[in-house]
C-alpha cells in the first residue's frame, strides 16, 4: 500500500501498509514514523532480556511470553506503538494468533532501550501513552546515561524509580528477579 504524501491513515490502514523494506514503522496520529535499525548494543540489551525474562516466567510458571520489538499496542484510534520488548499474557497471545500483532489490552510490561534519536520519546512520548493505556509497569533502559528506570503505574500516573551501577532493580511484575542496571547494560565485569 503506497500513502500520499502529507494524508493521515487509518488504524485499518496501518495494519495493511507495507513499504517494500525491512523498516518498522509506528502509527503516531496518523502518521507513520520509521523505526531506525537498532545498534548493536541495542539489540545486545533485548537479547539479554529476552532470555532472563523469560527464564523467569518460566522457572514462576506463569503462563506469559516475551516479544521482542514486533507485537504493538493500540495506545489510542490513530496511534500504534512497538516497544522493544513487551510482556504478553495467554489472553493476548489468543487474541493475536490469527491476526495482526497489535494488543488492544495493555501488558504486564514493555521494555525500552533508549538510543540517542529515541530519548524524548521513550521517556516523555511513551510514558504518557503506555500510562494511559493501562501498561501496569515500564522500563527504560538507557545506556546514554547508565541507568535503569522502572515506572510502575500508581492510580493513572507512573511512579519511577532509577536504578543505577549495582542497585537490584526492583520490579512488581518480577519480585524475584535479581538483575541490576550494570548487569542489563553489560557493564559488569
């Protein structure tokens, strides 16, 4: 499906497009707004994560699966976004098995790595959206600055705490997950 420059799509639309490349891309008031290809570092901290989050679904056998940078949310009519990582429950993987893989329930979590054309809207942008959308608890994780920030969702609005070097990040979704920001961002020895 090719757009017009300068016309808005639709969410129907959106599920549809496809550019003839390799780019992601999300749905931000209609617009469409590629995904850059993620650094190697980048995709060395999801791959990391992927794996101890999932280790621990599955050793707390919760019937949860993680997704790495392809399951969206429909946060509002007109926008889509793609998280990095995304926790996804048995619920949501039924509703999405035979159709496009955007959630139209919010997750347990979502995961972001910040990149430097990503700060303002990972932590500003997103925490909004995910925070309106329901998303119980987000992480951000930014290797710019060597810190680990969860915000976990208080009555509306998402309550941080950052976690820097060997702080044990504490998470409510995972309570006995022993991980600190140094050992998510490969930091340690």
């Amino acid at each position: 499906m090719e757009v017009p420059t300068g016309r808005l799509l639709t969410y129907e639309e959106y599920l549809h497009y496809d550019d003839g490349t390799d780019y992601r891309h999300e749905l931000v008031d209609g617009a469409l707004a590629a995904m850059t290809p993620a650094t190697g570092r980048h995709e060395r901290i999801l791959r990391f994560l992927l794996f101890r989050l999932q280790a621990e679904i599955d050793r707390s056998k919760r019937d949860w699966q993680v997704r790495q940078s392809g399951t969206g949310l429909q946060t509002t009519a007109r926008r889509v976004r793609i998280p990095d990582l995304c926790i996804l429950t048995a619920q949501q993987l039924e509703d999405i098995e035979n159709t496009a893989a955007v959630l139209q329930t919010p997750p347990p979590l979502v995961v972001e790595v910040v990149s430097p054309e990503s700060i303002t809207r990972d932590y500003r942008y997103k925490r909004s959206e995910y925070a309106g959308f329901g998303v119980g608890e987000y992480w951000i994780i930014d290797p710019l600055e060597q810190k680990v920030s969860v915000l976990v969702l208080v009555e509306g609005l998402y309550e941080e705490t950052m976690f820097e070097s060997t702080q044990a990040i504490i998470s409510p979704t995972f309570a006995d997950l022993h991980l600190s920001a140094e050992r998510i961002l490969g930091q340690e020895n």
